[in-house]
C-alpha cells in the first residue's frame, strides 16, 4: 500500500477525512510543505491527490536528501470530484480514484527509436522559405526547395532546390522528398553570377535565377552566357531528383502528404507567420536521438486481411490516419505490415480489428481490466458504506486532450456553477492514450464489471474516421445490449474542439438530471484477456446470463459493420467444392475427409467475406447477427451431399451434384461423347487406365 497525502487546495472543496481515511491538508504545497517532505523518507510509493502543484512536488523529491524507493504519483479529485456541483455526494469516486492511483504500473512496452541529425527541407515559395532558411541555418543543415521563385541570396551557404514535389513520405530522421525540375536552370549547378540576367534580352531572368517562360523568346542567349558553368538547358531530359532530409518545414498553401494525419518530425505551418515560427521553435529540439513506444502488437497467424490472393478484412489499413499500414500478399496469403516509426498510437486498428490480429498494447486490454475492475468495485463498496445505491458510469476519453477538456470543466463550474455542469457524483473519468485505441471488447467487459454505462468524451482533435469507427462500434455495441433485453448504455459526447467546454457541459448537465442508473449484471469475476474475441465471448457469455430477455433460435441480426455473425447458404448453387474452406482464415468452415460436408463454428467467423468471394457459385452470405454462446460453439452443418463414385473402381472422388453439374455442362459437346462421357464418371486413376487401354486395343 502507499502513503496517501490529500490536499483540500485552500478548504474549498467539502472533503471528509474521516470518510476518507486519510489526513486532509489545506495547504501541502505551501506552510504544510513539511508533510510532503517527511512523506518521502518512508519506503511506500506515495500518491498526492494534487496534479496542479506535481511539478512543484516533483522538484521537492528530486532534492531530497533520500531518494525515492517507491514512484511518487499524482491524482486529480479536484476538478473532477471536489469542485462539482455534486461535491457532497463524491466521496465513492474520490475513493476509486484513489485507489486506481494506487495500482501497480503497466508492464513497459518496446520502444521505437529515431535519430535525427538536424537536415532540414524547408519546401514553400522562395519569398517565404529563404528567410526562415537564413534565420534557421546556423543551427540546422537546411536545403530549400522553393516550389514558387524568389529572390536567391549571393552566397551559397545551403543548397537551394527549384520545382515541383511529386512525392514526399517518411518520418522523423528518414524523410525521403522526390521533385521534378521544371525550369531550364539548375540551381545546383547555378553560381549565381548573374550572367545569364545581363544576356537575356526579354528580361525573363530575374534575381531568382529562374526562366519566365512566358516572357522567352528562345533566343537561348542565357545559354551562351553560362556556356561555361553549363547550368542552363531548355532540352534537359533527367528531370527527376530525390534527396534524402531529418526535417521537413513545408509552408506550401496545400501541402500533400498522404496521409491525415502527418509523421514527427513534419511540419506544415502553412502561410500564416505565427504558425511558421511555433513551428520553427520545434525544430531545433528534433535533434539527437528519440524514443517512442511501441504502441501495437500484430498476429499473423489470426488475421484475416486476405487467403488465397482475395482480400477479406482491411480494416486497419482504412481507418489508419498516419498511412502506417499496408498490405502484404505473398503466395496468395494475405497480411498487413504497420510501420511502427509512423504509428502514431491512436489505436483505431485494434478497435476495428475483428479478429484481434493486431492490438493496442499502451497499455494492454488485461492491465485496464485491473484498473476498471478496482474502479469499479471501490466505487460500489464506499457507496453501499453511505447508502448510496448507485452504480458508477465510466468516461473514457484521451489523456491529454481529453485531460484538458476535463480540468477546464471542473475550473469552470467551480468558478461559474450557473453556467457549466462538472462531472456528476456518479461519474468516473479514466484517461487512454487515445480514445480510439478502445473498443467493443473493453466496453462491454466494463458493464459486466459493475459500471452502469460507458461514454466517451471525443474533444473534436480526433480524425474523422476515427469517430466514424467509433460511432460504428457504439452502434453495434447497444445492438447486442439491446438483443439481450438491455437499454443502450454506450454514449458519445461530440465535443467540437478542447475549447469546446459547453458540449461536455451540456452532457454533464444532462446526466446529473437523469440521476445515476443501476448496472444491467452482478460484477464479472473474469479478468480481461489481451486476445480480443476470448475477452469478447467470455462479456457476451456473462450478458447473456443476465439477460433480461433470452435470445431467438435464430439469433438477433447485427449491423453489416458486425464482427459477429454466420453464413448463410443457397444450397441449390453450392456444390460442396469446399474453396470456401480454404480461404477460411480462421477455421471457421471445415470440410470432412470421409463425406462431403460443409460445416461452420460461428464463433471462430470474423465476418471478414474471404470466403463470400472465394465461392465460385456465388452461394454464400454473410449474416451479421447474435446467437446464443451454445450455438455459437457448435459446429453446424451448412450442406451435405451424397458422394459421387467411381464407376469403375467404386472410389467416391466427388459430390454427386458436382459431378451432374459437370455432365449437365459438358454433356452437349462432341469431345465428351460415348466413352469420353463415361470417363467423366471416373475418378483420376481409371480415367488413365481406361484411356491407355482404349489406344492399345
């Protein structure tokens, strides 16, 4: 356990320390200091409900004269719990959050290194990109690609570029940067000796010592006068150039990389000159060496991008905003590959996956299934110790700009009680790297623990597929508590930017109204799995348990966006061929050595269609939908048929209607008639043996 040292910030917010357990201060970053300082000679981690002051804490503990056996950690009940309107009644969140600060660490995950040596591309129009290029060339190696002409300085202290960019991609220290040089003068080769500006009869030369075409006569005079140096030619047929940079400072109107959201160690500032130097200021620390997480793990083996050279599931690649995925076939065989230098750890991939292939390990699913579990649990525990019967709702939302909007609203109805709602009693804040990085799995094991309902607060920053997927996964997350009988207990709040206080205020406000609601189960036991669909089935198995109405024989449909669901066949068109076996990823479908039978575990399906455009009948359909985990596990029969058997040596080599398919078709044709016919009937030995025996007689 830790030490636990609670500041009332001045007496403003109405805590109860004997409720608490804990000794309340009203100045620990001030004339209390001292308590603070006693704290750190013991051995326990200590956990100081003050974020506000943590610099200031951090900073006391670095000079301390022992150093800390134990983290020294930091909880807001501030903001989130003392300065609401519900401040009296918080007492069973402020120990939630207490006890989550309270909880070991997540493991440490691998880390992805960058390493950059300060080469600098500063691409834009010359007027623009050579004045930063003078201020940031001292300190930075800088190279110019100027895509509009400007004035060029005398010396040739850094390399200046002209034309157009036709690709652009890489990352922090591995920016690769092709253009295509479209004037007659190269710069490279250019002197700058003016030369060409003296010979040039129509003055289309300028001190940006490129050709006005529109002004050119071809009286290529200019080519006389740098006959010498050579930099000039109207007939020049390597256009193509592709350097190699650290840094790119793009201040074109529209810059165009490929993806939306941009790599470190990119930044397009755009024309406005405020922006440009926020901008430049970064630059100059993206120099040395860098580290990152790792943010994803990825498994093969269970994903279901493609089989057998169709393409199934491209989730991932669709929602990634960063361009960091891609896909792979190699002998028919499908994959994705995540560049974990342009992952920028927003973890819509793991929230979109259907199999579980790939997933968000920033923390891991199972570490937030500990800390959800003792939220939720604590929050139970101290409410029933009050007489309060309410269950907790959970906010999901991302830890800093998410953290941000969160303060913001707490300083606010502090100040303001009559104009902004803080977070209600009943209402629990849990900060994620990113609030796409969570999904249907976490969801729905979170109201098997005990919280009532799940929000998420999305504060406008996020890329707009990324609150496309989590409005699709929101949906299909209330169609399945709505199969069992359940009201919809996931909810967004749209907030339109961090700023944006009155949105989150407004659904605060909306809560606090409608009171605290009771949790739809008895809490789960279960600890979460890293492995989506094992987390997944075992929420669905605890929900349906509880359900308050039992499913249909035939299952309750889904949204087509569903990564639970079976098949549906036309029997009439399928000839039991069993392609669809073989493109099955997951193992789904099998086939039988012995019969011909075409049988299905739904719970192994993803809905991934692989084997929808893998079947050459066109006999099958995906069918989004809910059935119970019974009939989930058992394997059902899609169609069987009699065996076809060779009408020589009595063999089964088909399916009886495969093979009148085949006779139907083929009967017409002149090749097939008489004994050609017959052999058709034969499996592939007879068929030679009768067709050698038939040339010797």
């Amino acid at each position: 356990m830790s030490q636990k040292l609670v500041c009332n910030c001045n007496g403003t917010m109405p805590l109860d320390a004997k409720a608490m357990g804990v000794p309340v201060h009203q100045s620990l970053c001030r004339q209390e200091v001292g308590s603070f300082l006693k704290a750190l000679d013991g051995s326990d981690s200590l956990v100081v409900a003050c974020t506000q002051e943590g610099a200031l804490f951090s900073e006391l503990a670095d000079q301390a004269e022992k150093p800390l056996v134990a983290p020294l950690r930091f909880v807001n009940i501030r903001e989130v719990a003392g300065w609401t309107q519900e401040a009296k009644t918080s007492g069973p969140k402020i120990a939630a959050l207490l006890a989550l600060a309270d909880m070991p660490e997540a493991e440490p995950v691998p880390v992805v290194n960058y390493e950059s040596q300060g080469r600098l591309l500063i691409v834009g129009a010359g007027s623009q990109a050579i004045p930063w290029a003078e201020k940031l060339s001292p300190s930075l190696d800088v190279s110019v690609l100027c895509t509009e002409p400007g004035n060029l300085p005398l010396t040739r202290s850094y390399p200046i570029f002209t034309g157009v960019v036709t690709k652009l991609d890489g990352y922090l220290g591995n920016f690769s940067v092709d253009w295509d040089l479209q004037n007659p003068i190269d710069p490279e080769m250019c002197t700058r000796c003016g030369a060409c500006v003296e010979a040039c009869p129509e003055g289309a030369i300028n001190l940006s010592f490129e050709i006005d075409l529109s002004k050119c006569k071809s009286h290529r005079d200019c080519v006389t006068a740098c006959a010498s140096i050579g930099a000039i030619s109207f007939d020049r047929k390597e256009r193509a150039r592709n350097a190699e940079f650290d840094l790119i400072l793009d201040l074109r109107v529209d810059p165009k990389m490929r993806m939306s959201q941009t790599p470190q160690g990119y930044f397009a500032p755009g024309v406005d000159p405020l922006e440009q130097a926020l901008a430049v200021n970064q630059l100059s620390e993206m120099v040395g060496e860098f580290e990152k997480p790792k943010y994803f793990v990825y498994n093969e083996k269970v994903c279901a991008h493609g089989r057998n050279g169709k393409v199934g599931c491209s989730a991932c690649i669709d929602v990634c905003s960063t361009g960091a995925i891609g896909s792979i076939f190699k002998n028919g065989q499908g994959s994705v590959e995540v560049n974990p230098n342009l992952c920028m750890g927003c973890g819509a991939c793991a929230t979109t996956c259907p199999s579980g292939a790939m997933r968000y390990n920033y923390p891991s699913v199972a570490h937030q299934g500990k800390e959800l579990k003792t939220l939720a649990s604590v929050f139970t525990a101290e409410a029933k110790k009050i007489n309060q019967a309410m269950a907790p709702s959970l906010l999901l939302h991302s830890l800093k700009a998410g953290t941000q909007m969160i303060d913001g609203l707490g300083r606010s109805a502090h100040v303001m009680p009559k104009q902004f709602e803080g977070l209600p009693a009943f209402v629990i804040p849990y900060g994620i790297e990113h609030i796409a990085s969570t999904g249907l799995d976490l969801w729905l094991s979170s109201l098997t623990y005990g919280f009532a309902e799940v929000i998420l607060l999305l504060s406008g920053d996020e890329d707009p597929a990324y609150r496309a997927a989590l409005e699709e996964q929101a949906n299909l997350a209330n169609s399945i508590l709505k199969a069992y009988g359940f009201d919809e207990r996931i909810h967004l709040i749209l907030a339109n930017s961090t700023d944006d206080l009155a949105t989150a205020s407004k659904a605060m406000g909306v809560l606090r109204q409608r009171g605290a609601l009771g949790s739809i189960c008895t809490p789960a036991t279960v600890a979460l799995s890293n492995q989506k669909r094992e987390t997944l089935e075992a929420a669905l198995e605890h929900l349906q348990k509880q359900a308050k109405t039992p499913l249909p024989e035939a299952g309750v449909a889904l949204p087509k966006s569903s990564l639970l669901g079976g098949l549906a066949i036309n029997k009439d068109a399928c000839t039991l061929c069993m392609s669809c076996v073989s493109g099955c990823p997951e193992g789904a479908l099998l086939d039988n050595p012995d019969e011909p039978i075409l049988s299905f575990i739904e719970k192994q399906c993803v809905q991934c269609g692989i084997c929808v455009q893998t079947c050459p009948e066109k006999a099958l359909t995906l069918s989004p939908r809910l059935q119970t985990v019974e009939q989930r596990k058992q394997k059902a029969v899609l169609n069987e048929t009699q065996a076809f058997h060779c009408i020589s040596c009595g063999k089964p080599f088909g399916t009886m209607k495969m093979v009148d398919l085949m006779l139907t078709k083929l009967g017409a044709h002149g090749a097939f008639a008489g004994a050609a016919m017959d052999r058709l009937k034969m499996c592939g030995d007879c068929r030679v043996v009768d067709m050698v025996k038939k040339e010797h007689e």
